[in-house]
C-alpha cells in the first residue's frame, strides 16, 4: 500500500486541475457542476503520484495519464497538447514531493 499522505489531497486536485484537466470541468460555469466534479480525476492523479512515490520515471507516469484520456476517456489519440499537459502535471506533482510545497501561480 502506496502512503499518499506526502501530498495533500486538496493539492493534488488543484495540480490536476492547473495542469492537466481533459474533461475540461474546470471551465465549466456553473459552480455546483464544478463542486459535485471536484473529485473526478482523484482515483487516477493518486495512482500517478504513487508511481512518482514508486520512483516510476516521470514519461512513464505522463504516459499513464495519455493512456487514461485515450482509453478510459476517450478523448482520441495522444497529441502534444495532450501529452504536454500529462507531463506538466506530472512534474508539478514530483516538485510538490520534492519541495513539500505547490504554487498554483507557477501553473500560469
């Protein structure tokens, strides 16, 4: 069993929401759609950063999250703004684990 508790979850969801977001629900206007999807991506941002945790190479943990938008989303085949945005998240996942800390003005 992977300890998360080195990252806070609250932190995680708005890393995946700066960074990485394919659903595009951050977008979303209305805000009670925006609450009751808070948690949407957390099974799978939690799955990436305990790869991180693992020592999995950060392209290894930005392929998981390319293969989670194509297959168990469905958005359609990697591209370099899909790519990009998977290893955005991840580094700003691996510099939260380092440093202890996230910066959400660092995702502008």
């Amino acid at each position: 069993m992977i300890d998360h508790s080195s990252i806070d979850m609250k932190v995680l969801r708005q890393i995946g929401w700066d960074h990485w977001d394919p659903l595009g629900i951050r977008q979303w206007k209305d805000p009670a759609w925006r609450k009751a999807a808070a948690d949407e991506y957390d099974s799978y941002l939690l799955h990436a950063v305990g790869m991180v945790l693992q020592n999995s190479s950060l392209e290894a943990v930005a392929a998981y999250l390319d293969k989670i938008v194509v297959i168990n989303m469905g958005i359609g085949p990697v591209n370099a703004a899909i790519h990009n945005a998977s290893a955005r998240t991840v580094d700003a996942m691996a510099a939260c684990l380092r440093t202890g800390s996230y910066d959400a003005r660092d995702a502008q």
